[in-house]
C-alpha cells in the first residue's frame, strides 16, 4: 500500500520542480533565496532546499552567495536563479 502515496509524491515533487524552474524562468537574472522560493510553492524552505539542489545538478539553475566574496552565513545566504536571456534581432542586409 506504500507503492501509490509513493507515486503521487513522486508526481507532487515533480509537479513542484517544474513550478520552481519556470518561476526562476519567469524571473530570469533576478536572484532568489530558498526561503523565499519556499513561500512561493508553499512549502517548507528544507524541501524547496532539497528540489533547488536537484534542479542545479540538472543544470536548470545558477546557485552563488549573494556576496561571492564572504563566505557562507545567515546573513549571506545561497541564492538561486537562471541567467537572463538577452533575445538578438537579425540584422537584416539592405539591399
């Protein structure tokens, strides 16, 4: 009987990844703390925590201090996000 509840969460963890990855799209460049992804999903910041790491081993997201140049603390905590997309227009050759 554990088998179901285990695909359902594996489904639900899935299904909070994906939210996770496309909110960090939808902001792009912009940095976010897992606690403040936390309270965007509604979940505890350890679970957001953990999804966060998988999604950055995935490669779907950029993880740094939010000042790379002091150490790890609570006043300087891990950031996520996804680099901004800069979109180019074509030049076109006049003729």
């Amino acid at each position: 009987w554990d088998q179901p509840s285990d695909v359902q969460g594996a489904g639900q963890k899935a299904a909070d990844k994906e939210h996770l990855v496309a909110e960090l799209q939808r902001y792009a460049g912009k940095r976010f703390t897992s606690k403040s992804l936390a309270e965007v999903l509604g979940k505890s910041d350890n679970h957001t925590r953990n999804l966060l790491a998988e999604i950055e081993r995935a490669g779907d997201c950029k993880r740094s201090l939010r000042d790379e140049s002091k150490g790890q603390s609570p006043h300087n905590p891990w950031v996520y996000y996804v680099a901004a997309v800069v979109a180019l227009t074509p030049v076109q050759d006049e003729p």
